[in-house]
C-alpha cells in the first residue's frame, strides 16, 4: 500500500472512530438523563452569558452555511437558575441544527427571549428555512429521528431527544412550534430553580 493510500484510510479510519465516539456519548448521556440519573451543577447565572457562550461554541467548526443571527441582546440580560452547562448543550445543538439544515439561500436564525408573569422564561430560535414537514413534527423529539437528508445531518437522530430530556431535567418544556416560516422551537423554563424535596 502506498503512502497517499495509507494516509487516506488512516483518515476514515480516524474519522469513523470519532463519529463512533460522539454516538456513543450521545447515548449514554440519554440513558442517564432518561434513568433521571443526572446529576445538575444548579447556578445563579444571566441567561445572555449562557446564549452567548452557545454562540461562541457553534461559530467554528461546524459544517453549513453562514449563519445570521437576529437578537435583542438586551432582552437576554434576565438572571436565571439553572445548570448552565447543561442548558448550554440545548441551545448549541438548536443553533447547530440551525446551521446545518436551514434551506434558505440566506440563513437567519432568529432567537427571542420573553420573561413571563409566571416567573418564566421562553427562549424561541427560529429560522427563515423550510421547517419541518407536518407529518414529521410529532416525531421529532424521538430518538433516531432523523428528517433529512442522512448524508448531509451525521448524527444518529439523538440531538433533540438529549435537548427534551435536559430541558425535562431542569424543570421546563421544549416544543416545536409550526407556522413560524421556519423551523422554530420555543424552550420553557422556570427563572427560579425549586428544589423538589
């Protein structure tokens, strides 16, 4: 065997295992969030630093188009309990997903935040793609769901069943939301965290 040709299997072979590896992960990490078995670190944090640590963490490295993001920064500014690293892995799978699929020749991502009377909050990211087929959206929170094209996703469908459990696991809702021109999703959490003795 050639060099050239060494060089080129030991890539697959290099890229398989770290696809390998993140399935894996995923896995496991459902398992113990579905078992309730997680263990959240709870904070006082600004929902802003969290938003924008997600941002930071999905402006490099993955694959898709530029992304353009619409916000009122100082809307985000709203003290929160929560686990932030936790609540951070949702909205960077939600922007990822964002940034891999949405179908629009320009992509926006648009992401609001609402406190409501009931001392929560509502986090929307919307795109300006396709959205979701309806005869698709009541399976999207499933594991191995996988919309679209397999080639162009990677993954093995797990990203939004991990988002529903963590979001579950922090005491709030996750759902899809039609008709917003896009694929929309709206996460519902408690401001304050009320430990459940």
């Amino acid at each position: 065997m050639d060099a050239a040709s060494l060089t080129r299997f030991s890539g697959i072979i290099h890229d398989e295992a770290r696809r390998l590896t993140r399935l894996l992960d995923d896995l496991l990490d459902l398992s113990v969030l579905e078992n309730g078995q997680v263990s959240l670190n709870w904070s006082r944090t600004n929902l802003h630093d969290v938003i924008e640590r997600a941002l930071e963490a999905t402006a490099q490295g993955l694959e898709g188009q530029d992304l353009s993001l619409e916000r009122t920064v100082l809307g985000e500014h709203i003290a929160i309990e929560t686990d932030t690293d936790r609540l951070a892995q949702v909205f960077i799978n939600l922007i990822a997903n964002a940034r891999k699929y949405c179908s629009s020749e320009t992509p926006v991502l648009r992401i609001s935040v609402r406190r409501l009377i009931n001392d929560h909050i509502q986090i929307d990211f919307a795109d300006n793609g396709a959205g979701i087929p309806e005869h698709k959206q009541t399976v999207i929170f499933e594991k191995f769901s996988r919309l679209s094209d397999h080639a162009k996703a990677g993954g093995a469908g797990l990203g939004l069943a991990i988002c529903r459990e963590i979001v579950v696991n922090l005491g709030g809702t996750i759902s899809y939301l039609p008709g917003q021109g896009g694929a929309a999703f709206r996460i519902d959490l408690p401001r304050v965290h009320h430990t459940v003795r």
